[in-house]
C-alpha cells in the first residue's frame, strides 16, 4: 500500500499532475473536487467517510464502523477537531482529514503507520512512504544520513527521524501534517505520552481492555485464517492466547532456536499442547533460513524506503509470511512491543530516585544486586543530571570510546553513542557534527524525565522496526501486526505508575495483571528470557563467506563512509561474545539496502511509474 496525500487548492495542480500520472492509480477527491488522496492499495484498506466539506479516511485497521467514521466525519468543524477522533479510535491506522480546504495527516502514536513529505511542484505533498516521495522528486541518498545509520546501537531522537532520502522529510511520532491551501505545511502535536499516576489496580482494567481490543479486533476482522508468532515469551503467548478461539482457525509458528540453555521451547510446547484446535507449525532448526541468510541477495530482504531494521533475521520474517500465506493467513500476530511498553528499564530509577526518594532506593537495592552493578559508576549514573541536549553534545565527543562494562548500569537519556572502528574518519566527523548541531538546537525529550524519554524513543524504535517488517510481510499478502504498539495499549500501560512497573524481581507485572484469568498462571509467572546468540554465531559461520563479498567492492566504501577491509576483518575473526556483531548489524543494513536500491531514475521521468 501506498498513499500521497495533495493541498486542496489551484496552486497544487502541479503537483496532482505528476502524483496521477501513474497508471492505474485511485483517486479519492476532496469536497471541492480536486484529487486529494491518491495512490495503490487493496480493497479495504482504505475507508473514507464524507460529511458535507468534510472528508476523514483511515488506512489500515481500525475498528470503527462505516457509520462510526461517517458521524465522526459530520462532526468536524475543523482539522482541531480530529483530536477527539484520534483518542476515540483504536487500532493502527493513518488518520486522515479534508475539512474547508485544508489537510491533516497522521500516523501512529509508536511509528508503525509514519507521515512523510516533500516539496514537489512548489508546494507540500505527504505521503506514507519516503521512497514514493523520492521518486516523485528524484532525489537521491543523504550520505549524511547513511553515516548516521552506522551508530551503535542506535540513532537517537530526534535523528532517527531522519530519511536517507534528500529533500524527505519524517513527521515525527505523535505530530501531524497541516497542508494549507496555499501548499505551505506545519506540524503540530497531537499525542504525549501521559503522566504516570494511575495506581497499577486501577490501571489494570484499562490495559486489558484495550490489549483484547487490539489483538480480537484484528481476529474478528480477519479471514478464514490468522497466525502469530509463539516464541514461547509472556509476549507471543499472551497474544497467541487472546488470539485463540476469537472466531477464525488459528497457526502458530514457533521461530527456531540454537540456545540449548534456553527454555523458550519447553513454553512454546506448553502452549501448543492447551490450543489442541490449532494448527502450530514446529520448525526444525534446519527447515529455516539462519541468521544472515540470504543478505548476497538482499533485494527480498529489503525496501526501497531506508535502511532494514532486523537485517540479520529478515530471511526469516520472509519465510515465515510465505508459510502462514501458503496457510491461508492474511493476517501475523507479534509480540513485539511487549518489551517497550512493559518493561521498566534501568534508567526508571534515575526517575524514581528523584521523584519518590524511598520507593527508587529500595527499587535500586534490588536491582543492583540481580545486577551486580558496581557502586561507583551506580552512584555517578544517578547523580547525573545533564539535561537532554548536554547529553547528545557530550555522546557526539564520546563516539570513539570503548564500550563500557556490561556490568555498568545505563542511567542516562541513552546507552553509550559509539561509531563502529570500520567508520572512516569522514563518516565519524559526519556524525559528531550532526550529534553536535542536533544538541546546539535543544531538542526535547520526548516526555519529562529520563524514563518516560527512554521508553517512549524505544516504543518508537519498535514502531520503526515494524514498519519494516509490516513491508516485508505485504509481498505476501501477509499483514504483520503488534498489537502492543497500538495506540490506546500504550496510553493504558505508560499511565500506570513508574514504581509499580519497575519492581525488579516481577517481570513485566502491569501485563501479567491485566491478562490474568486470559491467560495460564504459569505463563504469567515466566522470568526468562530466551537468548538468540547460538542462532547469531552459526549464522556467522554459515554465511560468512557471503558476507565477506558484500565488502569486496563496498558500495558503503566507495562513499567513504567504511574501511571495507576493517569490515572484513571483523567478519572474518572468531568472537567470545555477540557485541561486534551487533555493532556490525547497521553497517550491513545500510550495504544490503544500497546494493537492493534500483538504478536511479531521471528526475523528469520520475513521476511516471512513482505510485
């Protein structure tokens, strides 16, 4: 699916020309007549409901009727009042409105449904893709960007909004786009994570009402068949037993797994053996693509929007949708999300200590000791009060630095920022200048105090992650859904009190709460966490010697932002511990997705094929 979003006004007859051209587009008009919503999407999909010079369309699942979206749509006076729409809603959808010849845009909350724009014919157009915008300007790939994408272990806010596109711009999470008539937009917030103040009995409620929402809806509204993912985690199983008897046949698929410490088969059976009605599809270790697998290839492995999030395991996503499809399913259930939204992170106490002295010190007593932080650098991670930009400016100084002990608590607005030691000068200079300029601007935090910050930028990461996998999963027809990033599971779980969510010996307490009597006891009580690194080295070892083709001739080298032969050397070695490895997952993201990008097309041919 894909969508551009036109201004309601002559000025944009330029633009709606070169969005139209491509044959065989939809065309949903506004009040006025002129094209407003264009683009390829199957049946369904997309739902418009009209009330007088009012127009509001959702993309994607939501559970509201026709008759909900048309008296939703009688209501709007103004593109402020979508506000109420977007709370009243649920699901994970782009929301979007015509109302007295201006244009809103909206994704989700987490970034799984993301808004994009660009200039194109002197005024602004959106859509939900960045790479169908780049190719109706022709624009061509921001190294600057690129470089960025090599950071371990990740791109922080507000950069990672950034996309690899010139000239394509990323709304980011929780805003919208305001298109005026004159083909000029602005941004505007319409979704802050809420305070957490609600004690965790009364939160309860909420969030079980609005994660059987999230995962029955789908299933109610799916096909014959839906399918999810069975790890044997609180997470899958939670999903996969919302999802089990909501009306459509059930598959699961259990992932397989080298780790033979791990537990996570012996839960996967568990539940299989109480859903005897449906189909759960056991793969040998060997019936599925390896880590790495298939990355020489790239080109089914990856978009044409950005780098792929998951590129180790992306094989794997692929081969999974293309069994459950060959199965009947239209629709994947994940679990992922869970992690973001349930689970309290190390840096809560740097909150809590602040905000209720008694609760953070008893709370960091307990988690330092299953831990075993040292109390050192425990004591200085808690003193730290940098504010959010002091932090960027003073990681962009700390790109090259070692990586701290894996016993050193992180309590800061990030993990420690580092450059990869393949990153050429240029390309490390590149990203110390735009942490540099990102600071000098002030960003805020995406919500008051390091916790809520940090938990709200790794909901967007997921989002991110979704989307890609979302992406991978449409060229079969499959719908990947995380029902734990919708909207409203999200607002429920972050309203519950920091305290009674970071309790370090329960694990993830708010969810086991909310889906007691839903879900078996025991699964609930679950405190491990299956661990993927076998999976990682055999992979290594399998692929390694594809992957050491990918960096003869490198096209990340031959834009200056890799030493191709320090890559190589760190393929090639042998290695005691993951973290390399990990550090190496964006650098061969950013090479795959390169060598996968079709030839570039001349800018005034651009428009012709673009949707």
């Amino acid at each position: 699916m894909t969508f551009v979003l036109l201004p309601d006004s002559d000025v944009a007859d330029g633009a709606a020309r070169s969005v139209c051209a491509s044959p065989g587009v939809r065309v949903i008009a506004h009040a006025s007549g002129r094209p407003w919503l264009v683009g390829r999407w199957p049946a369904g999909r997309v739902r418009v409901a009209a009330a007088g010079q009012a127009r509001v369309a959702v993309a994607g699942f939501c559970p509201a009727s026709g008759q909900e979206l048309t008296a939703a749509a009688g209501r709007l006076r103004s593109l402020a009042d979508l506000d109420a729409v977007a709370r009243r809603f649920g699901g994970s959808a782009h929301l979007l409105a015509s109302v007295g010849g201006r244009v809103r845009a909206q994704g989700t909350a987490s970034g799984v449904r993301a808004v994009f724009h660009a200039e194109l014919a002197g005024v602004t157009v959106a859509a939900d893709r960045p790479d169908t915008l780049a190719r109706l300007i022709g624009a061509e790939v921001d190294d600057e960007v690129l470089a960025l994408r090599l950071l371990t272990p990740y791109v922080p806010h507000p950069l990672l909004d950034r996309p690899v596109w010139r000239g394509v711009h990323q709304v980011p999470a929780g805003r919208c786009l305001v298109l005026n008539r004159d083909g000029v937009a602005r941004t505007a917030t319409w979704w802050s994570p809420p305070e957490p103040v609600v004690p965790l009995r009364e939160g309860v409620p909420a969030v079980r009402e609005a994660l059987t929402d999230a995962v029955r809806g789908r299933v109610r509204a799916a096909a014959r068949v839906v399918s999810t993912d069975l790890s044997g985690g609180l997470d899958s199983g939670t999903v996969t037993h919302l999802a089990a008897g909501a009306g459509p046949r059930l598959v699961t698929v259990r992932i397989p797994q080298l780790d033979a410490a791990g537990d996570d088969a012996e839960w996967a059976s568990r539940t299989t053996a109480r859903l005897p009605g449906a189909e759960h599809l056991l793969l040998e270790y060997e019936q599925a693509p390896t880590m790495f697998a298939g990355l020489d290839g790239g080109t089914g492995l990856t978009l044409a929007s950005e780098p792929p999030f998951w590129v180790r395991a992306g094989a794997r996503l692929v081969d999974i949708a293309g069994r459950v499809a060959a199965r009947g399913s239209r629709l994947h259930l994940c679990g992922h999300g869970g992690d973001e939204v349930f689970h309290a992170s190390a840096v809560s106490l740097h909150t809590l200590v602040r905000s209720r002295p008694w609760a953070g010190a008893r709370l960091l007593r307990e988690r330092r000791a299953l831990g075993r932080w040292p109390l050192g650098s425990t004591v200085r991670g808690l003193a730290d009060s940098r504010s959010f930009p002091a932090w960027l400016a003073c990681a962009a100084d700390q790109l090259p630095g070692p990586l701290p002990s894996p016993f050193t608590p992180h309590l800061g607005w990030t993990p420690p920022l580092r450059i990869p030691a393949w990153a050429t000068p240029d390309a490390a200079a590149t990203v110390r200048d735009l942490l540099r300029q990102t600071a000098y601007e002030e960003p805020r935090p995406l919500g008051h105090g390091r916790a809520a910050h940090t938990t709200v930028e790794a909901v967007h990461r997921a989002g991110a992650m979704v989307r890609y996998a979302a992406g991978l999963t449409a060229a079969h027809g499959v719908d990947f859904a995380a029902p734990y990033l919708d909207d409203r599971v999200i607002e429920a779980a972050l309203a519950v009190r920091l305290r009674e969510r970071a309790r370090p010996r329960r694990y993830k307490p708010l969810l086991a709460e909310a889906v007691r009597g839903l879900v078996p006891e025991d699964l609930l009580r679950r405190s491990t966490k299956g661990d993927y690194g076998e999976d990682v080295f055999d992979g290594l070892h399998r692929h390694r010697a594809s992957l050491l083709r990918l960096f003869d001739g490198s096209l990340l080298a031959r834009r200056g932002l890799v030493d191709e032969a320090a890559v190589r050397a760190v393929l090639s070695a042998d290695h005691l511990f993951t973290l390399p490895l990990q550090a190496l997952e964006p650098t061969l993201a950013c090479e795959v997705w390169l060598r996968a990008l079709p030839a570039p097309v001349p800018q005034r041919a651009c428009a012709e094929g673009a949707l």
